[in-house]
C-alpha cells in the first residue's frame, strides 16, 4: 500500500490551516494524495491542487470532491477564489504553496518507512543507470521512478506511490538549471547518490561544463557526510572538484573494468581485482561505467556481490534508448532516438564500433542535439569533427541544425550526407541495408527520429 496520511499528520506541514467542517470518522481516517480529480477514489483520496505553467488545479476542486474527495489541500492565495466557485461548503487546508506541501509529505513519508534511497542524476545516462540499479538491488524490495518522473512533481509522485514495505528506493533527478537538483534532493533525501556524467547537455541554461557540475553536485551536497555514499561514473577534473568541495564524504569513482567477453548479447566484465563476474545487456566503456554506478549503488546498499550479478543480468534497455531490432533486410537496427547530446552521441557511436557489432556497413544517423543555445553550431561541428576519423561507412544527418555534424565531418574517408526530411533519410538507408550493415539513430526527443526508425524496421505502413 503507497502512501496515506491523517488530516492532523497533513496540518503538521509549515502553514498549513484548515477551513470548514471535519467529520469525527474522517479526521481519524488516512487517506492517499491525488492531484488528479479524475483519478480521485470516493472516500479514500485528499485532492491537492497544483499549479503549472498551463493549468491550474485549483479550478478542478469542485470536480474532485464531486468524484468523492474527502478533503482538498489548496494554495492559501487561491483559498478565496476555491471558496467562491464551490456549490457548496466543503472541508479546504490551505497552504503557502501547493507544490511546497506535495513535496513536504514525501518526506513526511519517507521518515515513516525504512526504505534506502538511490539518487541519481547526470547530463546523460541517468534512466539507463536507473534501470540498470533497479535491476542490480532486485534481491530487494525496490521502488523507482517511472518513465519521466525526474522533476519537482515526478519525485514526490513516486516517493508517494511507493509500498510501505520497500526496501530500496531508486529516484531518477533531472534539472534545467542551478537549485533544481537541490530541490529534489531535499525532498528525497539521499542515502546514496550517483552522478553519471558532467557534459554539455543543458549547457544552453547553464554556460559552461563547470556550472553544470556545480548543478549535478548538489545531490552529494545533501547527502549526510558519514553515512552518505557519493558514486561518479565518468570523472572528470571540473567535476571532481566541485563534488569534492560540496562533499567531504569518501567519493568512489569509477576503477578499471576489465572486459571478460563481448557478445551479441552484451558485454561480461570484471571490477578492478575483483572475480566476480558481471553480464550486462550493454556495450562499450560509458555503458559499463553506468553499469558499475549500479554495482557500487547495490553495494553500498548491503547487496552481496552475486545477488547484485544475478539482477544486473536482467537489464532490458529502455525503448529507445540502444534496443536492437532486425530489419527486413537483415540489418540490425540499433534504436537511440529517445533523446541526444554531444556526449551520448559519441557512447552511441563507441557501442556500435565495438567488437559486439560485427557488421561491416556501419551507418550513424544524427538528428539535431537540442538546448545547447549559444553552443550549438559549435558542439555540432566538434561532434562531425570527432567522426571524422571514425570507420564508418555512411552518415546521414537529418535537418538543418543537424547539418553541422556533417559540415564537421567534411573530408571524411566515408560518404557524409547532409538531408532536410526522414524521408530522404530514409532513401539514402534502405538500399544500403544488408545483413552486414548495422544502423544506429539517434537525435534528441523534439527530432522524432524514432518514426525513422519505425520506418526502416518497415513497421509504418
């Protein structure tokens, strides 16, 4: 059962006041949040009003109650306009803000219940390396973010959804700009916390490699310095530094991993001096140093070795996020459409090099990279500049924005094509494809070049 609270537990959050009317046997009651008065269950549901950018839940509140809230939480400055579109009186707890409150009640709790949490954030690589943890500490009772619930409503939705008895809690953090992950951490107070990488996605808000590692740090700065356990995937200088001077807590980085076999299937592979062996369902080094941020998380969580081996084997990449499909023609397919930036551009590319590809015909596909802002002619160009050397066989890059990558790549010793549309993308693949070929996609989300992939694995039409 996820979380519930009584009104009293709920009046315990800073400012909050109750107006109207409650019932003996409802004040006594626990009831689960819902901030969906669609979703709302007749007499076991509070109803808390968000605010976004294009709604408002305040106008949803009589829709709630008539749908059987027992009770709704609602900004004190809206109380008033709440108040006054009612058909009539109805129990309201006012607080200084709605989002405030969500948050606050997630840790609320999260005090109540034993569970240890995971934290994970970084520029690229942060649902993989949460997959890839949920799947190591699945000798555990787990919990984790769904989909994208990595903002400041997904955290405390999934805190919130989370059962009594979870042993492990995996939240995935993402941020815009500086105090974001902050925000998340406070309210889910890490136990561990790993950051994956400090690249260049985000760089448009953020202006420099060095501020965005100060972004991502701010989930070691919550972390107890005793207790706590920082974890770095890809170290870097800059971001070392910056997780040293937030944290003065031992900081495990990355070791050498030694690379056992390398099959169709996935990589198997050796930590440092260690025997124990571990398959992943992953290829090349940013991939295995994700999967070591979850072997380190699962161990710092009281995980013996081959339990954490056991349930790292299970690992299934998320869709669009390096599955590999067989074309019609015999190709394999390799799907990274979910989204893009410069660094897991280059782990995309390194994965399809290595020995577990063993297709000859090796074609990349590129998309624009997006929310780079002053930085995005360059890093496109740097990108082309980076495959330039690369043996490849064909390039195609789609889009306007997505010409700098082939601008870059100009001189290339393998055919770079520069296209407007998916369709002439499409045109120049299809009569390349063969059993020795071996196509990789990618490009950020707003690109949809996952419909290119669809297309190629003739599944539209």
């Amino acid at each position: 059962m996820s979380a519930t609270f009584t009104i009293d537990e709920i009046l315990t959050l800073d400012g909050a006041v109750l107006h109207g009317v409650v019932e003996d046997e409802v004040k006594d009651s626990k009831f689960s949040i819902s901030t969906d008065s669609r979703t709302i269950k007749a007499g076991a549901d509070i109803y808390l009003a968000l605010k976004g950018e294009r709604f408002d839940g305040h106008n949803f509140t009589e829709k709630a109650f008539d749908n059987g809230a027992s009770l709704a939480i609602v900004e004190a400055d809206s109380l008033a306009s709440v108040v006054s579109s009612l058909s009539k009186p109805v129990p309201l707890l006012a607080v200084p803000n709605s989002l405030a409150a969500y948050q606050g009640l997630a840790r609320l709790y999260l005090r109540k219940c034993k569970a240890k949490v995971i934290a994970i954030t970084g520029s690229s690589g942060k649902t993989t390396t949460k997959e890839m943890t949920a799947a190591a500490t699945s000798a555990r009772r787990v919990h984790k973010s769904l989909a994208n619930e990595n903002n400041e409503i997904g955290v405390p939705k999934t805190i919130l959804s989370m059962p009594a008895d979870t042993e492990i809690l995996i939240l995935e953090m993402g941020m815009r700009g500086l105090g974001q992950i902050a925000e998340l951490a406070a309210c889910g107070t890490p136990d561990i916390a790993i950051i994956t990488c400090a690249g260049t996605a985000h760089i448009e808000l953020l202006g420099s490699r060095e501020n965005i590692a100060q972004a991502k740090c701010e989930l070691f700065a919550a972390l107890d310095v005793e207790r706590g356990h920082a974890i770095i995937g890809d170290v870097t200088d800059y971001l070392l530094a910056e997780a040293k001077r937030v944290f003065s807590g031992a900081i495990e980085t990355c070791p050498s991993l030694e690379i056992v076999k390398v099959a169709s299937q996935g990589t198997t592979f050796r930590i440092a001096e260690s025997k124990q062996e571990f398959f992943v369902k992953a290829h090349g080094r940013v991939l295995l140093e994700d999967a070591w941020c979850a072997i380190a998380a699962a161990r710092a969580a009281g995980i013996n070795d081959q339990d954490i081996a056991q349930g790292l084997a299970q690992f299934a990449a998320v869709e669009g996020r390096g599955n590999a499909h067989k074309s019609p023609h015999g190709a394999t397919v390799v799907d990274e459409s979910y989204n893009a930036n410069p660094d897991s551009v280059r782990c995309a590319v390194e994965a399809i090099l290595s020995h577990a590809y063993p297709q000859k015909d090796k074609i990349v596909v590129l998309g624009a990279m997006a929310e780079l802002g002053d930085f995005t002619e360059p890093l496109h160009l740097d990108l082309g500049a980076w495959l330039k050397d690369k043996p490849l066989s064909l390039l195609v890059t789609v889009g306007a924005i997505a010409s700098g990558i082939a601008s870059g790549a100009n001189g290339a010793s393998y055919e770079v094509a520069s296209v407007e549309t998916q369709e002439d993308a499409l045109s120049r693949i299809l009569p390349r494809l063969g059993h020795d070929s071996c196509v990789m996609v990618k490009g950020s989300h707003s690109t949809n070049l996952d419909r290119l992939v669809q297309n190629i694995l003739g599944k539209n039409g």
